[in-house]
C-alpha cells in the first residue's frame, strides 16, 4: 500500500470518528504522517485542526 493510499484511509476513517465525536483527526492522522514526515513535522501539519478544534469549543460556550 502506498503512502498515499494510506494516508487517504487514516483521512477517512479521521473524518468518519470526529463528525461523530467531534475530535479525532489529530488522533489518527499524526502517527500517519510522523512514518513519512518525522514526528515534529506531522504534529506541526495538524496543530491546524487542534486549533480549529479549540475555536469551536470556546464559540459554543455562548450558544443556546
């Protein structure tokens, strides 16, 4: 399987877990990444979606 190909599974199956859950793509797709890119790099490339994340949060504080 190519990396490619596997990266696009993890992405799956990422989006699959958090529009249930709500979080999960770091989760899943940082190990993913860190086999082709080294781990400093692949945490770097989904700080994106943590922040994301942390921004949706502390918006729904105030909704009814």
């Amino acid at each position: 399987m190519s990396f490619e190909a596997l990266l696009g599974a993890a992405a799956l199956v990422a989006g699959a877990i958090a529009a249930v859950v709500g979080f999960g793509i770091g989760s899943v797709l940082t190990p993913v990444l860190a086999l082709q890119t080294g781990t400093k790099l692949a945490c770097c490339a989904v700080m994106s979606s943590a922040a994301c994340s942390w921004a949706s949060a502390w918006r729904a504080r105030w909704e009814d």
